[in-house]
C-alpha cells in the first residue's frame, strides 16, 4: 500500500493517509467558502476535526455492508461529528469556562473516538488505524493547549466597530 502524506496547517501538522481517500488538502478544497470564511475556521483543531469527520463516514461506508459493525460504526460518526460540533460550540462562548467546558466535551469524543477505531481494528487495518489514530493524537494535542490556555488566560473580548 502507498501512503501520501500530506501537511495540514501552518503548524506542520502531520497526516499519512491512503492514496484513494481524500487528502486533507482534497476535502479541504471542497468545503464552503462561508465557511472558510468563519471565526472558527481560524482554529486548527475545528478543521481537523471536521476533516476526521469526513474520514470516520467514509471508513463507515467502507464497511457498512457488514452488519456485525453496525453499532460500533453509528458510534464512531457520532463521536467524530460531535469533535468539531463542541470546538465550535466552545469558540462561540464568551465565558473562558463556558469554552473550556466544551472543549474537554471535545476531547472526551477524542477519546471515544480512538476506542471505536480501535474496537474495529481488524475490519479497517492498520494501513487506515494509523493515520486516523495520528490524526486523532494532533486534535488531542491541540485541544489540550486549547484547555490549557482557556484555563489561564480567558480571550479578549471582540470590539465593537
């Protein structure tokens, strides 16, 4: 199997994934303008995220048709979708402990996440494991120092125009 590994952010952020799947550059080309355009967009984790998001509904559909893997696949989607979902509920809040609350929501689905990609380890293969699993470590990163930096130092407010 070949592997493409692509840069993900100006952080330098890695991420080995399959030739034949969309890169993050792939998916990222695809997303909406209106979207790229919101606040949140600016926040690294949101946009990895969302990009496992996309991964986790394609590794699903890759094994949909088995149904011994029906629950555990559900579970995962809903997991990877709720990453993204409390990052961007959390950068809405005004309060530094309302933001910090949803991003340790956040992290807590990071970690459910890496269980269920683990609980289907034999279905999907390291070759797909792998790279989720590093994605999965850089979201945690990211979302730890995003904890972190809530927790001492709340964001200023915007200004009004």
């Amino acid at each position: 199997m070949r592997y493409e590994v692509t840069a993900i952010g100006d952080a330098g952020w890695w991420l080995a994934s399959h030739v034949g799947r969309m890169s993050y550059d792939e998916w990222e080309a695809t997303v909406p303008a209106v979207l790229k355009g919101d606040a949140v967009w600016r926040v690294q984790a949101f946009r990895l995220a969302s990009y496992l998001a996309r991964c986790a509904a394609e590794d699903a559909g890759e094994l949909a048709q088995d149904s011994r893997f029906a629950g555990q696949l559900g579970q995962l989607c809903r997991a990877a979708a709720s990453i993204g979902a409390n990052i961007a509920e959390g950068y809405a809040r005004l309060s530094a402990a309302d933001r910090v609350r949803f991003y340790e929501y956040a992290l807590g689905s990071t970690t459910e996440c890496k269980s269920w990609y683990l609980s289907l380890t034999t279905a999907i293969g390291d070759e797909t494991l792998t790279p989720r699993l590093e994605l999965l470590a850089s979201i945690t990163r990211l979302l730890l120092t995003m904890i972190k930096s809530g927790r001492t130092r709340p964001r200023p407010l915007p200004r009004p125009n």
